[in-house]
C-alpha cells in the first residue's frame, strides 16, 4: 500500500440517518426554483426536478447550458442564488461545510477526467475514502479488489494511472465511486472524450450498477447514444454484460432532464422524450 494509510487519516463520521426524511415515496434529490448566476450572467434559471430512490437521472443538453454546474450543485460544491436544494431530504442550500463532508460519505462522484491521483496505485486511487474512514487494511484491500473486480480491471490493481488508457481510468474512477456502496452516485460525463466502444463499455458498467446495485444516480452525457443505450438495455447477470430489453422495451427508471440556455426545457421519461412535439427536442435528437 501507499503512503495514505488508514493510521494517517481520521476516522469518517458518517451523519446519522433521519428515518423521516427517507423513504420509497421521497426524493433522493430534489431542486426547488434553483438558480445561479456568474458575474451577472445567469447559468440556471428556476430549476426544479426530482430523483427518486433507484432512479436513473439522465441530464441532457448542448455544451454551456449549465449541466456540469447542475451537478456541483447537487453535491454541495456550489450553492445557488436562490432555491432549495435537498439530498436524502436534508436542505444542503443551508448546509454548513462540515455537515455537507459528512453528507458526501453517502455520495459516489465520476468526474470527467477520471481525476486520479497520478502518485497513487490503482487500489490506494480506489481506497482513498476508506483511508479517510480509518478501515483497517485487510478490510480495504478486499474491498478495492471487489470493486476492482465489477469493472473488470482487477488485474490493473498495482499499476499507476499514467498506465492505464482513457477507458481504463475512467472504470477505476468508477471503481472509486461505488466502494462504500454508495446511495447517490454523479455520474459527470464519465464517457466524454472516449472512442464509441470504450463508451459503451463505460455505460454498460453504469447499466450493471443501475440493475444490480439499483442505486439513485444522476448522468451528465454529452452523447444520445449513450443516454438511449441505458434506457434501452439491462444488464444480465447470467450473460455478465448488458443486452437490449426483450421487445424494444424501456428501462423504467431511467428518466430524462434535458436543459437549454440554463432552464428545464424537458423533465420526463424515454417515451415521452422521443414522442415530444417540441420543436427544439425534435431538432436536438435528430
């Protein structure tokens, strides 16, 4: 293991868990008439969406229409202008720092660009939180490996990220992700930048993780194909990878928000998404 061990970092408190504000009827994310500007220009509008508990949130929109701000948001990252933003029910818009670290314990992020750390292994990237939660090492190790092991990479476990392709980084950035079985995992566009298969690779990792796992996520992507490839496919577990849903049917829980010069302009499901008579939907899918 590397130098971050587990004597090193304090142990994580996890916030506790008020039975109240949870629950099969209530929203994991919720965004009331949220809006944020920069300087003067404003980047989201009277935003307001929910994502309920096993739910797939895909958000789609063309570039500069404020998705990956949407999703700094949602994390605590950023807090808007105006609105009320509410993870597991607790208003983060109020948060103080220290509460909203704790929140993030229940939290899985994707960035982008991976964002490894380039002086780690693989499995010290993959364990950083539980290094942060004080897990004894033993334990970690099993659970980087298990991890390592639902991205298919755990043969890269010793290797550093400057060894490993795009594709590659990114499946480890999950495996980072999904450790501590999260509740919430943010998916920022974990396929931007890769080549047609490599995404669908990534995207079959985020199908097996929606049907096997059936955690709450929200994906930011940049390509349709990849948002309709997790509408329309489910992941078998006899098989070990994902196929088309029997009779063109379409995964129920994964819904669609798609933005456009910062304001919701669709909040639905795949069915009505394809079946809009919006002018610009109909123009942005052809």
């Amino acid at each position: 293991m590397a130098s971050l061990t587990s004597r090193e970092k304090p142990a994580l408190d996890k916030p506790q868990t008020d039975p109240s504000l949870e629950g099969p009827g209530i929203p994991v994310v919720a965004f009331e008439g949220v809006s944020i500007k920069f300087d003067v220009k404003p980047v989201l509008e009277d935003i307001s969406f929910t994502v309920m508990p096993a739910e797939t949130r895909v958000i789609l929109g063309p570039a500069g229409c404020g998705k990956s701000v949407l999703m700094k948001l949602a994390n605590g990252l950023l807090r808007p202008d105006a609105g009320t933003i509410r993870v597991f029910g607790h208003d983060i818009t109020k948060m103080r720092e220290t509460d909203l670290y704790k929140l993030r314990a229940r939290i899985g992020m994707v960035f982008q660009e991976s964002a490894l750390f380039d002086s780690l292994s693989v499995e010290d990237n993959v364990a950083y939180r539980l290094h942060e939660e004080a897990v004894p090492s033993e334990e970690a190790h099993t659970r980087v490996v298990e991890s390592l092991k639902f991205v298919e990479l755990e043969q890269a476990i010793a290797k550093f990220p400057s060894e490993l392709s795009g594709g590659m980084r990114r499946r480890v950035s999950i495996a980072r992700a999904i450790i501590t079985k999260p509740d919430l995992i943010l998916y920022d566009s974990p396929t931007g930048g890769l080549d047609p298969i490599t995404s669908t690779t990534i995207v079959e990792l985020v199908v097996k993780q929606r049907d096997v796992s059936h955690t709450t996520s929200l994906l930011i992507t940049h390509r349709l194909q990849d948002a309709f490839t997790l509408a329309m496919n489910h992941f078998d577990p006899e098989a070990g990878h994902m196929r088309p849903i029997p009779d063109g049917g379409i995964d129920p829980s994964t819904k669609f928000l798609v933005l456009n010069e910062g304001k919701v302009l669709f909040d639905g499901s795949t069915e009505e998404l394809v079946h809009s008579d919006d002018p610009w939907l109909k123009a942005y899918l052809s």
